[in-house]
C-alpha cells in the first residue's frame, strides 16, 4: 500500500511537470517535416518565394544551428518601393499563458531584409479575419514589429508580446488579448512581412523553430 502510494505521488509530480513544460512552449513550425508548407499552412502573398531547404554547413558548438535540425524556411523577394510580399499562417490559439514568440533567423549578411511580424487578435470572435480594401483587419486587432535582419548566419530573436504595437486603432477592442475568452478565436494568424534594404532591392533569408512561448520574466 505504502509503495503504491509513493508510485501515485511520483505519477503526480512527472504529470504536472509534462503540463508546465506544455504550457511553456509551443512549436509553431520547425520545417522538419513540412517540405510542401501544408501542415502547418503557409500562404504568401505578392514577391515573395519561400521554400523549405537543407540548412547550411555549420560549425561544431554552433547550437542555434544545431536546433535549426536539417530544414528550414527560405525567403526571397524583390521590392517595388521598399514593399516585397509576406508569409504567413493560422494559428488560432490560446495564447494568453505565452509571453512573446521566438524564432530564429538566418541572415545572409547586412542586407537581408526586415522583417515585419504580425499577430492578429480576434476580437469579434469569428475565428477569421476580415479585412477592408487595404487588407487592414475590419474589428480584429493586429498588433506589429519590426526586425531588422543585418546578421550573417544564424541567431534567435524573442520578442515579447508586449513590443508589439497596435496597428489599426479603433477596429478591435485595443488590448492585447490572445486568449480564447468568450468564444474569440486568440491569437488567430502570424505573419511576416519583407522590407528590402533599398527601394527596389531584394531580400533573402531563412526562418525556422517559430515559437510561442513563455518567459518568466515577462507578464
Ligand atoms: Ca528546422
Ligand atoms: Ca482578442
Ligand atoms: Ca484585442
């Protein structure tokens, strides 16, 4: 009896733990076994070309590259006035136990380009987004930030939600709130949209290991 009970115990502890770990962290994508970009989905708009590649030769020691495994995202796009094209997919998550998102990046020098992240926050609780003629969300939040991608190599960013900023005043309610309250759908899309380095230049780099996840130090 006595044993059984510590069993019980031990169950516990290891079960909660899983939950914590769960709660933490959730893989958003990490290309290893999505080469057609259909599970999860990702659709792009206007100039860009994405594909799932072999990561590059890296050096031993080098862990971001090591936790990139073998495959990633590429991007390329080409600007017409600074403005190249987007990626993105659905998400429709409760995020409000996440503090920021993750991901790393592989920059192919100073001009790679820069990254505009999206999170779109349903608002209306449709579990879409619909937008107005300028692809501005009609009564849904979306919330923005912008990376710079001047590296060479690869480099994880954390970008707490709380960097992002509000886009489109007066359409949702204004407050970031990812979570699945009241029949809303969370944290509904992330997009990433390219800025080239020049009017008409061009971008090109690699995204993998998209996370949402929890830091302790954030609220
Ligand atoms: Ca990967
Ligand atoms: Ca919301
Ligand atoms: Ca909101």
């Amino acid at each position: 009896m006595m044993k059984k009970g510590v069993f019980a115990a031990l169950v516990t502890c290891l079960l909660t733990a899983t939950v914590f770990a769960a709660i933490g962290v959730k893989i958003v994508d990490n290309f290893e076994k999505n080469q057609d970009l259909k599970n999860p989905e990702w659709w792009k708009f206007d100039n860009v070309t994405v594909s799932v590649v072999k990561n590059p030769a890296y050096r031993a020691g080098d862990r971001v590259a090591q936790a990139a495994g073998k495959y990633s995202m590429n991007i390329k796009g080409s600007a017409k006035d600074w403005y190249c094209g987007g990626i993105g997919t659905y998400t429709g998550v409760d995020a409000s136990s996440y503090t920021g998102i993750e991901l790393s990046i592989y920059g192919y020098g100073p001009a790679s380009g820069r990254m505009k992240m999206e999170l779109y926050d349903d608002d209306k609780g449709a579990w879409n987004t619909v937008y107005d003629k300028e692809w501005i969300p009609v009564k849904d939040d979306l919330w923005a930030f912008e990376q710079v991608v001047d590296w060479r190599g690869w480099k994880t960013v954390y970008i707490p939600f709380s960097s992002f900023t509000l886009t489109n005043p007066k359409r949702g309610d204004g407050v970031r709130n990812f979570d699945q309250n009241k029949g809303s759908g969370g944290l509904l899309q992330i997009q990433f949209v390219f800025i080239a380095p020049s009017k008409d230049g061009e971008i090109n780099l690699n995204i993998d290991n998209l996370k949402l996840v929890t830091r302790e130090d954030e609220e």
